[in-house]
C-alpha cells in the first residue's frame, strides 16, 4: 500500500467570507491531501475553520482562491448540477444533527439516496438492510427519527453516508449532540467500515476521545493548518 | 407511486401536516366544487337559451338560399323542394324539418289595419318547430291541405279587433311589383304570454304566400335536431345531401347576437371561475411555502447528498399533485349529489324573477325552468380545475426549495 490514489485534495484554498463589509478569512491557504483509506479527524477551536473545509471537501462551496480536487475533479470548474452530480456519486455526509427525513424509516431514508442514484426498488433494499446490519441496526430498519434515540438516529446516518460506496465520507462533529457511550459506539462504527471495507473518513470534532480513534489528526487554528499527525497505533 | 421513495417523502410530508394538508384540500374542493356547479348551471342555461331560440322558430339547423346570410333577403327562393324536404326529414337524429316562406303585408279588418309578416308554413310540421303555436288559445291550428286560412298571435287581433272566422283582408306586392289581394279566415288565436311575441305570429298555408309573393318554393327549411351537441354533426349530414347550392347554417350564423351573447357570458363566467381558482390557489401556494420553508433542512440535508433541483421540484409538485387529486375526489363528492339533484329537479327562475309576463329575450320566449348539465364530464373537470390550481400553486414553492444552500446542512442553528 505504498502509492495511494489522493481522493481529496486541497491547494493553497482560501475562504472568505463577506458579511456586508465585514469580512472573515475563514481558510487562509490550506494545503492537504487525502488518501484513500485515510481515518482523519480534524481539529482545532471553535471558529478556526472546520466546517469551512469540510463543506469545501464535500463540494458544497466554491473556495474564494485556490484549488480543490475531489476524486479527480477540479471543484472550481464544476457547476452547481455537477457538484450535485459528484456528491451523489462519490461522497458521503453525516452532519451533527437533523440527519434524517423525519417521514421515512432508518431503511427508506438509506434507501433513499440509492434511488437518487437510480438504483433499482429490490437492490437498492436489499443493500440498505445489509448496511444497517453491519451497523447492528437491522432491528431498527423499519422505525421512524423519532423512534429511534440520538446515538441510533448518527448510525443510521452514517449508514446511509456509507450505503452508495462513497470514496469519501466528510462528518462534521456527528458526536457533538451524542453522550459518551453512544459517541463511543458511533465511532466504533466508523471505524468498523473503515478498516473492513477501506472507506476513507474525514471528520471534525472537539472531543479528544474520538480524536483518539483517528489514524491521522489536522490541526486547524485561524484558518491554518498548524499540524498534521499520522498515528500508526490507535 | 408508494414504491418510490421520494413518492413516498412526499405523501408522508403531507400526512405529517395533516391539519395544513385537510385545510388546502377543503379550499380546493370549495373553489372547484363551485365551479362545478357554475359549469354545470351555464351549460344547461346556454343549451336551454338555445332550445329556446330553436323551438322559438330559429331551428338548430337551417337551409337557406345561397347569398342569404349576407343580404337576410326573405325574397330567395331556395333550389330544394319537395324531394331534399324529404331527404332531409329522412336524417337519423333529426326531429323535424320544416319549410317556410314570407311576405310582408297589410292585413285589414273593417277600419282596422296592421302590418304583417305573413309565414307561409307546412301545418303539418310547423307546430313541432315553432312551439309557439302548439297551443292555440282559441280555435285550432293549420289544417295540412288548407287554403285561405290564418293562425294569429292574441296582440295582433287586438290590434285589428279580429275575433275567430273573422275574415281578414290582406294585400301584398308580389315578385312582378303587383298588387295581389286573399281573404283569409281567422281559424285560430295563439296567446305565447308574452305580447311581443304575439304581435308577430301571422300564420298561413305556403301556397299562400306563394299566391301572394309571386314566388313558389321555400325560403328556408327549418331543422330542429335531437340532440343540441350533435348540430355540427348533423349539419354535415344534411350539407352532404343534393340541395342545389342551398347552404346549410346553424343557429349562430342565423342569430349571431344570440351566440354572442351565450360566448360572453361564459367569458364573464369563466373570468369568475379563474378568479375563485386564483384566490384557491394562492392559499394552496402559501401553504405549500409553508410546508418549504419548514422543512428547509431536511432539504438542505437532502440537497448536500446529492438531491438535484429536479428531484426536489418532482417531490414538492408530487405534494401539489396529490392535494389536487384528493380536492378533486373532495368536490366532487359535495358538488356532485348537487348537480345531480338540480339536473333532475331544474332551477325555476321565476323563484328569482318574479313576473306574469313570460320571460322573453330578444324575441324568444325563455323557459321558466331550466336544467343544469349533470355527467361524466364533471370527473375530468374536477381533476382538471383542482389539478391546475394545485399544480401551478406549487410551482413557486418547487421553485424556491431548489434554492435551499445544501451548505446550509452543516450549519447548526443555535
Ligand atoms: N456563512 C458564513 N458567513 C459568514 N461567516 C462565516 C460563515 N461560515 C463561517 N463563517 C466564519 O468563518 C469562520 C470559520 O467558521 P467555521 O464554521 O468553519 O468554524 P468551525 O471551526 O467549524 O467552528 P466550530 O467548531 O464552532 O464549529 C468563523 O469566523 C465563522 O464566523
Ligand atoms: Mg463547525
């Protein structure tokens, strides 16, 4: 394993935000590569730049400067449909919170984006309960949000970031509303797809104990990367 | 439809709403359940209006003289006689025919004189095309055959004082400028109820008016059909027989005042119609908004996973969809019974116009009590009305959730 395909990377990638006149310099040149069957965490205080990046990673902005490539795609050179089109496609999200439709079961809602990937009625079930297996969730595929508690509601979602094969999956704090155990089990999960399955993760968190899962740590502070770890022991 | 899961989203977004979802489907079932009513009361107005006008005289259907429609000259003589006459009455679907032709004189009794335009008819026919004169208030009517004989209406013997078996002087001009003179008897007085229509019913054999014009033949035939919405049709038909050049036209070209008059009150009502759509649907719109607008993050959520503005269009309007199918199935079920019951029973307009008089308009005695239109048409209007209003309301919305920022899913609102 010593060439691995980069699935996301960043080249001098700046961000600014304009508030009227106010303006805040969210990113200021970062460089980072992400390998395939990476596990990072992404850290730093509050307001440094995590969620900036993350939405950047995951195509849902456009940098100010700088270049984004994710999965071999230059972002800047997508439109708003094909960065649509690469999200369906290639990546995978879990956000902190408000993850699931609440109308639809945890297997509709993983079902859900494999009919938006045209994935045909029979497979497409089939796969979502396979997933929610491994996750130890198939107990819970037919329940709806509210059925379900604040820990199974972040598996569900990571079940269904994972359902399409993604090359990446970008999650933003998913342990931040979680308490300690069920932040413990979440990332167990995680950790599951990735070291059976290689899915390559990226998330942020304040939390040090789910820090201690990753097997690579990016230090943010004031939009600069300030450190950036591999750990072969976990 | 349930097999799909954005199909599914979507009726289940509606059902989570439910009080917001009843509410859109009433107000829809209302708007177009009254339009329904509205549809079903001015069809039945606009065919009786026009069975009206035809049994008052004008026909359905009508051959005339080529040229007439333009010059309306009584003096032409059509090139049909006895055997298209025949023919004609010989068309499936057609109730009567009926030949006539006129000559404007001067009836006379003692010192008394009016003018009059004289009807050279066939008794035999006449009455059934002319309802007028199916009831004779005193005496009888026509007899097939006769000669020398006159029906007229009750203000026109007033005028000349004429009682039954009267005899009644009348001088016309005739083809060749002479002047030609009959005797003719009063065998019967029509009283219509509305004076206006009295003063001009002066009825009498055709050989007499064709003695008095100097002209032989008919004028016109006149056709009264069965079924209103088959005059196209059957105009076709007759228009296809041996008729010498004769033209066949229907009752609009005859009257267009009467059809203008029927087009501009479906415009007024369809205007009043569109603007009981146009207050249903912007209430159907601002709850589909609603509906939007709160769920911002789940389509923000669904958004960053890849849901394309198409998707999200599909699932809002599937909810629009749904609305007008159940608001449809809704005012049908209020407005149908309805009209069916009003169909069947009739609205009497002397409940709302109170008078002795009868009901004329523009020379045609309306009847008191019509029957709005009841059938299968109403299923694919409902859907139609409903659907339009529910679909075009959800537009906007659609449109305005595909601007959802899907960045705005990893935003946490504190
Ligand atoms: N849409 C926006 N408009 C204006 N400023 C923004 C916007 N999003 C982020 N910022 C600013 O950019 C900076 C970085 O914000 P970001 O959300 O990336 O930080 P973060 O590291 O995720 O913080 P936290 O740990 O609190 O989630 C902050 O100063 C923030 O106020
Ligand atoms: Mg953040």
């Amino acid at each position: 394993m010593t060439s691995k395909p980069y699935v996301a990377v960043a080249e001098g990638v700046t961000k600014v935000f304009k508030n009227g006149k106010l303006e805040v310099q969210a990113l200021r040149g970062i460089d980072l590569s992400i390998e395939a069957g990476d596990f990072v965490a992404l850290v730093g205080p509050s307001g440094s730049g995590k969620t900036t990046l993350l939405n950047l990673l995951g195509a849902l902005d456009q940098p100010t400067s700088g270049e984004v490539e994710l999965v071999g795609q230059r972002l800047t050179k997508l439109g708003k449909a094909q960065r649509a089109k690469l999200r369906l496609g290639s990546l995978g999200f879990v956000f902190q919170a408000y993850n699931l439709v609440p109308v639809l079961t945890a297997a509709e809602n993983v079902e859900f984006v494999l009919e938006l990937q045209g994935v045909g009625k029979a497979q497409r079930r089939a796969r979502a309960l396979e997933v929610l297996g491994e996750l130890g969730l198939a107990e819970l595929a037919d329940r709806r949000p509210n059925e379900l508690s604040g820990g199974q509601q972040q598996r569900v979602a990571v079940a269904r970031a994972v359902a399409s094969r993604p090359k990446l999956v970008l999650a933003d704090e998913p342990t931040a509303n979680l308490d300690t155990d069920n932040a413990e089990q979440l990332m167990q999960a995680m950790e599951t797809l990735h070291d059976e399955h290689g899915v390559t993760f990226v998330f942020s968190t304040h939390d040090p104990r789910v820090v201690a899962h990753a097997s690579r740590v990016v230090r943010l502070v004031d939009g600069k990367i300030t450190s950036d770890e591999r750990r072969e022991e976990r | 439809m349930t097999g799909s899961v954005s199909a599914r989203y979507a009726l289940r977004s509606l059902v989570r709403n439910g009080r917001r979802t009843a509410l859109s489907i009433i107000g829809v079932a209302v708007g177009v359940g009254l339009g329904l009513l509205a549809i079903s009361m001015i069809r039945g107005a606009d065919s009786m209006t026009i069975n009206a006008a035809a049994g008052g005289g004008m026909g359905h259907l009508r051959v005339v003289p080529a040229g007439w429609t333009e010059s309306r000259d009584d003096d032409l003589r059509l090139a049909s006689g006895a055997d298209a006459l025949a023919a004609i009455r010989g068309v499936e679907g057609i109730a009567v025919a009926s030949p006539r032709a006129r000559v404007g004189g001067l009836l006379g009794l003692g010192t008394r004189a009016a003018h009059a335009e004289l009807t050279g008819v066939d008794p035999s026919t006449e009455p059934q095309a002319l309802r007028y004169v199916r009831d004779v208030s005193a005496g009888r009517y026509l007899r097939a055959g006769e000669r020398g004989a006159i029906v007229i209406g009750r203000a026109l013997a007033d005028r000349l004082g004429a009682e039954l078996d009267d005899e009644l002087v009348v001088t016309a001009l005739d083809a060749g400028g002479e002047m030609q003179s009959l005797l003719l008897v009063v065998v019967g007085v029509v009283e219509t109820g509305s004076r206006e229509i009295d003063a001009g019913i002066a009825q009498v054999p055709l050989a007499d008016v064709e003695q008095l014009s100097g002209r032989d033949g008919f004028a016109e035939i006149t056709i009264v059909v069965d079924d209103v919405t088959r005059i196209d049709a059957l105009r076709q038909r007759v228009s296809g027989l041996e008729l010498g050049g004769d033209e066949v036209v229907t009752w609009a070209e005859v009257a267009p005042e009467l059809k203008q008059n029927i087009d501009s009150k479906a415009g007024f009502y369809n205007v009043a119609i569109m603007v009981v759509l146009l207050l249903v649907l912007l209430g159907v719109a601002s709850a589909q908004l609603t509906g939007v607008l709160e769920r911002r993050k789940e389509f923000a959520v669904l958004a960053a996973i890849g849901m394309r503005g198409v998707h999200l269009v599909r699932v809002v309007l599937t909810e629009g969809v749904a609305i007008g199918v159940a608001a449809a199935g809704l005012a049908l079920l209020w407005a149908g019974p309805i009209a069916w019951h009003l169909a069947q029973d009739g609205i009497d307009l002397r409940t709302f116009w109170k008078s002795d008089e009868g009901m004329a308009f523009a020379g045609v005695l309306i009847e008191p009590v019509f029957y709005p239109v009841f059938g299968a048409w109403l299923v694919p209007t409902a859907l139609g009305l409903s659907l339009l209003a529910t679909v075009l309301a959800s537009l906007y919305p659609a449109w305005f959730a595909t601007k959802t920022d899907p960045a705005l899913a990893l935003r946490v609102d504190r």
